[in-house]
C-alpha cells in the first residue's frame, strides 16, 4: 500500500527548484573566482621568473587601494544620500494621480528595497573602482614624483606640476564630479517616489527636507566647480587656441581672468544654495544658477571670442609673438632637439677632380652600406634556413661588429622557428619537441660575395671558426616564439638543429633559469586552465623539472617589466660576451609638457617599413608631448632573463618610476661596455624627432609664424604616399676625422620635390651618440630629391640600359634604399637595385643585386660596385671619368701600332654605342659598352709597346650616361 502526502511531490519539487539557482549562482561565482586566480598567479609565478615579482605586485596593490578607495567613496556617498533622502520623505502624502502611479512602485520596492540599493550601490561601486583602478600609473607618479627643474614662463610652476600633480587632480575632480552627480540624481529619484518632489497636485512642488537636502548637494556642487574653475587656470598651458600650443594672448589676457571671476561667482552661487537651509523658496538658489550659467557663457566664451576677433586677429604676430616664442622653446627642449645644430652646407661644392677621387676612395675604403635590410629578408631565408620549420624576419636589422680588426656595419637576424613540419603536427612535437629557434646569421653591410650577402655567420651548428662567437646559439625567446612550450624535463629531448652530416638531427635539453616549473599537479591544473589546454593536464610526456616558456616575445616581455615605458617597435640582436641578447629601447612620454606642440605617436613613426613589413610595430596611436629614451632594456634569447638600465639620467621621469619600482632600473654605470658597443640611437625617437624638425628647425618667431622654411619628410621613392624611412649607416660627416655610425634621414621643402636639408644623428654611444647635425642647403641651390633622383636613375641613358638589361626574361627589379652621403661640398646619392627571378611553382625567388646606381651632381651612372660606379660618376661623364692621355702614348706622343689598332675599335664601339642609344637598342648598347670597355683595356696594355706614328686621340661624341661629350676616351672602370 502507498501513502501519499499532499502537496508533497510539489513541495519537494518547489524544494528542488530552490536550491538550482542558489548553487548555480555558487558554482558561477566559484568558477570567475578561480579564472580571477588562475590568472592573477600565473602572472606572479611569471614576473618572479624574471624577477620582477615587485612590478606586478606593486601594480597590483596600487589597483586593489584605488578599486576599493573609489568604489567605496562612490558607495559610501551615494549611499548615504539615498538614506537621507529615505529618512527625509514626507510622513504624509496628497492624494493624487500621480501619487497612486507611484504608490505602485512603492509597493513593489519597498520589500526589496534594502536588497535593490545594496545590489546597486555594490555595481556602482564595482564600475566606479574598476574605471578608477586603472588610473594607477597617475596616482603613484604623483605620490613620487620629481622635480624638471624647469618653470613655465606663465605660472611659474616647475614642469613637474604639470606633468605628475596637475593629471592627479583632475583624477580626483573628476571622481568627486561624478560622485556628486550620481548623489544628486539618486537623491531626486528617491525623494521623487515617496513624495518629496511633486510634479502635480497644488502647493510647493518640493518639501522643506528634500528642498534643504537637495540645496546641499547643489550648493557642494558649484562649490567643486569653483575649485575646478581655478584648477583650470593651468590648464590653459595645452591651449591649442592660438597660432601653437599653449596659452595664447587671449588665453591670458581674456579666459586667465575670466577663469578667476567664475570662480568668485561659483563660490556666491554655492554660497546661496547653502543660504537655502535658513529660508524658504528657490529664488536665491536660481538667481545664482542663472548668473553662473550666463557667466559662463559670456565670460568664458564670448568674451574670448570678441578679443580673439577684434585685438588678435587684426595685430596677430605682434600679440602672438612672445607665445610663439614660448611654444618654440619649450617643443625643442620637451622633444629633446633643443640642442640640435643647424649648419650651412653645399655653397661651394668641390670641383678639383683629383680631390673628389681621393675623397672617393676614402669612402669606398670605409664602406658603405649597400645591403638593404628590408630587401634582403628572403634572401637570408632561401640562403639560410636550411630548414622550413625555420623563419627570418621580413626585414633584418643592421648593428656594427669588429670583424678583422675593423668595425663594420652588418645585417643581422636570428634563425627563428615558424612552428613543426607541415603533415608532422601533433601536441607533442609543437610544444616539446619545436620548442626554439637557433643561431645569429649575420653579413656585412657594405660588401656582396658576388650578387649575394657576404656571409660572416652562417649555417648550423655554429662555427667556432666564425668572426662572432657565439656560445649559446638557442633562441627560446624571440619575436616569434610559440605561444608556450614545455621544456626541460628529464629525458626530453627538443629539436636543436639538423645534423646534415648524421642525416638525423641534434637534440638538447633546455637547462636555463627562465620558465615557470610545470612539473607538478597544481601548475598543470592552472596551466590548462590558462591556455585551455587539456593536453597540459593529461599528458604523460611532462617530466620532472619541465618548465613552461609563455608571454616570451622580448617587446612583451619588457613591457611587462616596465608598464610605464613605451618600446621601440623593432628590437635588434646582438652577441654580447657569447650569449644573443635582444636589444629594447624604451621611451618615457608625456602628453602634459607645458608649451609644447602634441602629435601622434603613430602617424610620426609610420614609414614604408611600418606599412609594408610584420617584423617592425606600429606605433599605438598615443598622443604626445615629450619623449625621451630614457631606458635601454635586454632580454636573453636563451634563459629569458630581462635587464632594464638607465640611458637618460636626467629624465625626471625615469627617476620617478625609478622610486616606484625601486631596484627594477639598474643605473647607467653598470651597463657592461661589451653591450654599450651595440647600442644605437633608437629609430622611432628619431622620427619624431625629424618630424617636429620639419618646423622647430625655425627658431625665430617671424619666420615661424609665416611658415617660413618649413620641411616636410619626403616620400619613400620606391614606394608611392609613404614616408621614407631613416637609414643607419656609417659614413663621415663634414669636418669629422673620421666617420661613425649615424641615423640619417633627409628633408624636403614643403610642396617642393627638391632636398631642403640632410639630417644625422650620432649613434655610438660616446661623446657624439644623440648629436642632432643638420645640413642645410643653399635656397637657390638646392639638390635633386630623392623622388629626383630616382627619376634620373630611371631616364638616364646609360642606367637606364642597365636596369633594362637587369628587367628581361621576367626578371623584376627591386630598388634598395636610397641613401644620401656628404660627399665633396654636396651630396652622393648611393642605391643598391636587386634583380629578382619570375618564380615557378616550385621555384621561390629571392633578391641579388643587380647594380649600384650613384648620382652626384647632374651625373648617374651604374655598376657592378661601388668603386666602379663612382670612378664613372666622378670622370665628368657618364660612362667614366678622364684621363690627361690616352693609355700608349709614347713620349712625345706617339702611339704604339697597338695602341692604334685599339683607337681604332674604340672608336668603332662608340659609334656603334650611340647608334644603339639612339635607336633605343638596349641590348646592343650593352653589347657595345663590353667592346668600349675591352678596347680600353687593350689601349692600356699597349702602353708597354714601342712608339710608332703619330696617331689622333678618339673622340667620341656621347657617352652611355647621355652626359655631355667626353673630351679624351673612356678611361677603364
């Protein structure tokens, strides 16, 4: 027999159904309460593997005291508005129909109410603590900052104020603004639904208490806006009203008192809101309310305005004048250019033949960077990969090395992993197995081994042969490392390099300090939960003692490190004492500099490279003021290690966080000199540099205003609507004994395809490294551009005949960088031309060089090398430069019979070059040009011949350069 209760199956399911949501409400908060330490305590186990646990926590601690310092003052406050408001409602209230909509309302919130204001003021307080927390790096700047040491010329306060206190206090204003906002609105709604403020019925529309409360609140209100009125005095030194940053004529001389007399009349207004606690009615109140607001609107904007139109506009300079000069001074020093040398150069260029070849081969003896970096990339890839698991960056980068004694420019790249074999892939061997890259290859900057690199470092394994020694050749963390491997665990074995030699391949065992141990149940269980990986937490392949490699990229890295840094988008290798480093420069920036001009960080560094290539970051679209490069950070390609040293020992900003994050910044004495030696002026300073040179180079106010002389960066020649990107190489600067390593860029005048000036800066680090030099040219003599000058390269007869020679059979052209050289009084342009082979489907082409086209002056010319190319340029033509006689005059100017059988086919070859020329016959022009140059080398072996009859000297009648005719025969080049 059954016994059934009543109401039990419901009960029991009424029951059931009760406790579903309050354990999935447990189950969901456990969960987001998990995910929130999983990651927190990853990041710990991570900084402290580098040993900056103190950033991170020191991050964190900051965070927790503003989520929890704002969220509750929001809470707090708000809160106990609505409990006055609460407490302040009306015991009795008129019938009416608007009174029995609301009596609806009430009769819902009113069970609820304490759950309804607690869950809401707890969302407040989470949104309010969340969007405050993130302001940590203002708040402790401020608690440590320090003094430039520089005052503004309008308020006399040190740049400091400016740049740590004033940001602060707006963080402050603004949370007590929206605090008081929030507390006025809640105190409306809830005096509102229980009867203190009426919108019908008769009679006042507010009670005594909500009137008084609500008075309060107001009166606190414009009170705060009194503070900030006069807050907003300094303000005024970012004003971007006047013809440049900063305070303006108007802006002192109409908004700085305006600001100062709205600020008396918001404290009368406040003054009158709180006079409301003592008497009844709303006129004082909305007498005050009207005057601040028609004050403003007069005085702030109006006002303003009419001086702006009627005194400043019709006078401008003259009123504008002194600002101008402030803006110009404080842009140069906040933009650290204010030291930057401006020289005349280019009025008397040399024209002694015998001085510009000796000046020629000095330069040839020294070098000249002819390998692009950024066109080279696949061809270190096809050269040296060796394997397709392996990856170089699509554009290399350049360093200097003393390589036989000599110091010399190179392009350098690190043999990276792209990942396991294509149809090999599995957990296993893309986490444990292809764990690192491996070795430096390295070539010099200014030689080929025929058309390809000259190789100092290549192949695997590393040489110990080779000119760089390198000890420790794994790359476990790079630029494109895996997103996380497992390695050193007893008995793995990790892919270190192919053995050729063994058909097999060499394996090793990750024993470096970097990584997180994963060896255990605990760190594998975070771990998967992590990266949402099953695999860490099941696999049985994770031995003791493995570590698990994550967030390794080198920019990452540092930017971990160092959160109040900014980083150069391109880190560079360098082999320091055996071991590869990864070379970071970090910038400080502001955007709070007083007087000086802001701009984008991300439109100022863009270039072809940034547009074009992966390997180089763009530029987040910050907006600046002041930068210096303030930090220069290492990371170890093999153990991960990250060092951080003070380049800038006067950056009051540095210094700042330097106090923050106290021993995370080693000071500049203990950078070891073998890592000094590869330092390098950082490109993306020098960008913005260059771009506030295009108008900051003009220090006079005049001029400045007129916009007399201003430059613009021009357009990269290879590409089209991009900027050119600054070039490092080593060269000799006028009036140097000796040439150095140096960023260089060049300018345009605005509007105008012609150069206006040549720009370099030092990049050893010594006594000349951050030295700014500028070459100006004469105005009614300016140079080609480089847009100019690849035009002539590309018009010129007899360059034009090379590159089309280079361009038949389906093979393309590649135009390398066009560098720019002091050279004799003027400027020798020098680019690289890369010819690449039209691929088949099993073929991937790769470029070699073709040429080296040079300009100087009117004339270009091309060749197989530097030298030769030069020799041509430098003979007057074209084709070569002149001789004072034909080689195999005798004495007395006989010419051997050889030596006229000679003049003879080079007059033949001449003939036969123009011809060609004429006819637009490039093939036969080359063919030619091989006879002009065989008959010349015949003429100079005939020298040695006995003298015969008197014979004519050749005289041809054009040259393969189209320049004008050549006096004596081509000499051999």
């Amino acid at each position: 027999m059954t016994f059934r209760t009543p109401g039990f199956g419901r009960r029991l399911g009424t029951g059931r159904t009760r406790l579903v949501l309050p354990t999935l409400v447990v189950f969901a908060v456990l969960l987001v309460a998990f995910m929130v330490f999983t990651a927190t305590y990853t990041n710990v186990l991570w900084y402290d593997s580098i040993g900056f646990k103190k950033v991170y926590t020191t991050q964190l601690q900051a965070k927790v005291v503003l989520f929890f310092g704002a969220g509750l003052l929001m809470s707090l406050v708000v809160g106990a508005n609505v409990a006055v408001a609460y407490r302040l409602r009306p015991a009795y209230r008129p019938l009416s129909v608007e009174q029995q909509g609301l009596e609806r309302y009430r009769t819902v919130i009113d069970p609820r109410r304490r759950l309804i204001a607690w869950s809401l003021l707890g969302l407040l307080g989470v949104l309010t603590g969340s969007s405050v927390a993130g302001q940590w790096p203002v708040w402790l700047a401020f608690l440590n900052r320090t003094s430039f040491g520089v005052e503004d010329p309008q308020f006399h306060k040190d740049v400091s104020f400016y740049v740590f206190t004033y940001p602060f206090l707006r963080l402050v204003l603004g949370v007590v603004f929206a605090t008081l906002i929030l507390s006025i609105l809640a105190a409306v709604v809830v005096h509102y639904l229980y009867g203190g403020l009426r919108l019908q019925g008769p009679g006042d529309k507010a009670s005594p208490p909500a009137r008084a409360h609500l008075s309060v609140l107001f009166g606190l209100f414009i009170l705060l806006k009194a503070v900030a009125y006069w807050f907003d005095r300094y303000g005024l030194v970012h004003s971007e009203r006047g013809v440049t940053t900063g305070a303006s004529y108007t802006d002192v001389n109409a908004l700085l008192p305006a600001k100062t007399i709205l600020m008396i009349i918001a404290l009368l207004c406040s003054v009158m809101f709180f006079s409301n606690l003592m008497r009844r009615g709303m006129m004082l109140p909305g007498v005050g309310a009207t005057l601040l607001v028609l004050s403003a609107i007069l005085l702030g904007g109006v006002y303003p305005l009419l001086i702006q139109q009627f005194q400043v506009k019709p006078d401008e300079l003259a009123k504008e004048q002194t600002f101008i000069e402030r803006n110009i001074e404080f842009t140069r020093r906040a933009y650290g250019v204010d030291k930057a040398s401006v020289v005349q150069y280019g009025s008397q260029p040399v024209t002694d033949k015998e001085k510009l070849r000796q000046e020629a081969d000095t330069l040839v003896q020294g070098g000249v960077r002819v390998l692009d970096p950024a066109v080279m990339g696949e061809t270190f890839e096809q050269l040296q990969r060796i394997r397709p698991f392996y990856k170089f960056p699509d554009t290399l980068d350049v360093d200097r090395y003393q390589v036989d004694g000599r110091m010399v420019d190179t392009i350098v790249a690190l043999r990276e992993l792209s990942g396991a074999p294509s149809g090999q892939r599995s957990w296993v061997k893309d986490h444990m197995v292809y764990t690192h890259g491996y070795g430096l290859v390295s070539a010099y900057g200014d030689r080929f081994d025929g058309k390809l690199p000259d190789f100092v470092t290549k192949n695997m394994p590393v040489s110990p042969q080779h000119k760089i020694k390198v000890a420790k050749p794994e790359i476990y963390f790079g630029e494109r490392s895996p997103r996380y491997s497992v390695v050193g665990g007893r008995g793995q074995e990790e892919l270190n390099y192919p053995d050729n030699s063994k058909a097999g391949q060499q394996s090793s065992n990750y024993d470096g300090d970097g990584g997180v141990p994963i060896d255990s149940f605990f760190h594998k269980l975070l771990f998967a939960s992590k990266f949402q990986d099953k695999n860490l937490l099941l696999s049985g392949a994770i031995n003791k003692d493995a570590k698990i490699l994550y967030d390794r990229s080198p920019r990452e890295m540092v930017r971990k490190a160092a959160p109040w840094l900014t980083l150069d988008g391109d880190p560079y290798p360098a082999v320091v004492n055996g071991r590869i480093l990864w070379i970071v420069d970090g910038y400080t920036t502001s955007n709070a500099y007083p007087y000086s001009e802001e701009m984008s960080l991300a439109e100022a560094t863009r270039d072809t490279i940034t547009d074009t290539r992966s390997a180089v970051a763009r530029q987040a679209d910050d907006h600046i003021n002041y930068m210096r490069n303030s930090v220069k950070a290492t990371v170890d390609a093999y153990d991960g290690s990250v060092h951080l040293y003070q380049w800038d020992e006067n950056d009051p900003i540095t210094k700042t966080w330097m106090k923050v994050f106290d021993n995370t910044v080693q000071p500049r004495s203990s950078i070891p000199p073998e890592l000094e030696a590869h330092f390098r002026y950082p490109q993306d300073l020098f960008k913005v540099q260059r771009k506030i040179l295009t108008k900051y180079h003009v220090t006079d106010p005049s001029a400045f205003y007129n916009g007399e002389g201003f430059w613009e960066v021009p357009e990269d020649p290879s590409t089209k609507d991009r900027r050119q990107p600054p070039y490092y190489q080593s060269m000799r600067m006028p009036g140097q004994d000796s040439e150095s390593f140096l960023l260089t860029t060049v300018f345009n005048p605005r509007g105008n395809a012609q150069l206006a000036a040549f720009m370099a800066v030092g990049s050893t680090p010594g006594r000349d490294y951050g030295q700014i030099q500028i070459l100006q040219m004469p105005r009614d003599a300016q140079p080609a551009g480089p847009g100019q000058v690849q035009n002539s390269f590309e018009t010129d007869d007899q360059v034009k005949g090379d590159l089309f020679a280079l361009r038949q059979g389906g093979t393309k052209t590649v135009a390398g960088n066009l560098l720019t050289i002091p050279f004799g009084g003027s400027l020798l342009y020098v680019e690289p031309m890369y010819k690449k082979a039209a691929g088949g489907k099993e073929q991937q082409p790769y470029p070699i060089l073709g040429k080296i086209l040079v300009q100087y002056g009117n004339s270009s010319a091309s060749a197989d090398t530097l030298k030769e190319a030069l020799e041509k340029v430098l003979g007057g033509t074209g084709a070569a430069p002149p001789v004072d006689a034909p080689p195999g005059t005798a004495p007395g100017g006989q010419l051997t019979a050889e030596a006229r059988k000679a003049v003879g086919d080079l007059q033949r070859a001449i003939q036969d070059y123009e011809n060609a020329r004429k006819e637009g016959n490039y093939p036969g022009m080359g063919e030619a040009w091989k006879r002009i140059k065989e008959a010349q080398a015949a003429l100079s072996a005939a020298s040695r011949a006995k003298p015969a009859a008197p014979s004519p000297s050749p005289r041809p009648t054009g040259s393969p350069s189209g320049s004008p005719t050549p006096t004596t025969t081509p000499s051999t080049g």
